[in-house]
C-alpha cells in the first residue's frame, strides 16, 4: 500500500509487533519501566483503535492511517509497533481474544458447577449482555477469517485461536466429568460441535439474519449442551449461570 510504503520509509526497521530499540520516530528511547510502561499502553491504544476502525469500516476499507487518526498519532508510529495491515489486524484479534478469555474466567470463577460455567461461556458468545466485546466485534471476525483464507500468517493465527477455544470448551466438559455432573461424552468431540455450532450462529446474528436472534441462539445452543452432555437445563430462569441444573437424565 502507499500509505504502507511512505511510513516504512519514515519508521525505523525493527520485528513486528515489538517496540523498537531507541524508541518511537521522535522519541527519546525507551530506557526503565516507565518508557516500556508507556510503549505498551500506547501499543494497546493502536490496538483498540484498530478494533473500532475495522468492525465500523470492515477490514477491507481499513487504512493504517484511518487508525492512526483516530487516535491522533502519525501513520508511521503505526508502523513502527506493527508492519503491515495484515499484522495490525492479527495482533487486534490476538488483543481482543485475551481480554475476552480474561472476562470469561472472572465471571466463571464465581460459579460452583461446570454446567454452570459452560452456559456462561455460551452466554458470552451469544447475548450482548453477557458478552464483555461490543456487538460490531463480530463483523471484525469475519474479516479475520476471510483474511485467513487466503494469508498464511493470518491462518497461523486463525488456527491456534480455534484451538484455544476448543480446548477450553474440553477443559470445562472434562471437568463436569470428573465431577459426575456430566455424561462421558468425548470431549473433544463435543468442543468441535459445540464450537462450530457457536461460530455457525454468531456468522447469523452478524450479518442480522432475522431468523437467528440472539437469545435464540443461546437456548438453542444449551438445549443441544444439556442433551449431549446429560444434564437438566431450563431457559428463562434469570441471569444465564443460574439456570444450569447438574443433575444426570
């Protein structure tokens, strides 16, 4: 890209992702913790930006420059943290994916049961009142994935996030398990479904199916985790977490 091109020239050279040694282009250099302190903030600051520029324009109509004016710094500051678009929109994901798993595991240290942590997960990827992520974040995933089709490093990145994903749906059904809450169902088996099952219906609600609303989406998916998993679920019970019954059907 142009805009690419006229930063790199203005950037010094350095791995993508990391502050450079010496500082950003203007800067006096990082020296002490304060310095690395203010480089990741500032960092984490292109990375929320980005993540509103791109689920409001789509990834597509996204320039490094758009990012960069809305939070008021040079394109080629941008460029001195991340290298390419490309990079800056993985890192986003990478970004945003940490801070939703960091919700996700306040919220479920609270409840005492495995079912009941499982529909809090669920709830998080279905109803906006649950889900820590503002609504427009799910059009930026299907920027990512469609990114991922066609880019190696995107795929890399699209790869580990799904196992991340499904390993935590089979840490929680290996730990209802253990507890005799639930039936002893593969695993891993079951995060595969319950994941795609997830993703399949959150690409619905994102792209505004009428058929597919949001608290739909959630029931639909408890009922098919109480079946496959043997448990007792009833909807409409109050907040999602105190409607899972860990009792054996």
């Amino acid at each position: 890209m142009t805009e690419q091109a006229q930063a790199v020239a203005a950037a010094p050279a350095g791995s993508a992702g990391t502050p450079r040694a010496g500082g950003p282009p203007g800067g006096h250099g990082n020296q002490g913790g304060d310095a690395q302190g203010t480089a990741e903030q500032r960092r984490e600051q292109m990375l929320r930006a980005a993540l509103e520029v791109i689920s409001e324009r789509g990834y597509p109509d996204t320039r490094i420059a758009d990012v960069a004016e809305r939070i008021g710094i040079s394109p080629a500051l941008v460029i001195y943290y991340f290298k390419t678009k490309d990079q800056l929109l993985t890192e986003a994901i990478r970004y945003s994916e940490d801070q939703w798993y960091a919700s996700c595991q306040r919220r479920m240290a609270s409840l005492p049961t495995a079912a009941g942590q499982l529909e809090e997960l669920v709830a998080m990827s279905c109803l906006p009142e649950a889900d820590p992520e503002p609504p427009g974040y799910w059009l930026l995933w299907l920027d990512f994935w469609a990114q991922a089709a066609r880019n190696a490093e995107v795929a890399s990145v699209r790869q580990k996030s799904d196992e991340r994903w499904r390993q935590m749906i089979t840490s929680l059904v290996l730990a209802g398990q253990a507890a005799d809450e639930f039936r002893g169902v593969d695993a891993a088996a079951f995060a595969i479904s319950l994941s795609a099952l997830l993703d399949g219906l959150a690409v619905q609600i994102a792209l505004g199916d009428p058929v597919v609303d949001q608290l739909g989406a959630f029931e639909l998916s408890m009922h098919f985790v109480a079946d496959q998993l043997g448990f007792r679920w009833t909807p409409g019970r109050g907040r999602p977490g105190a409607a899972a019954q860990a009792q054996q059907t």
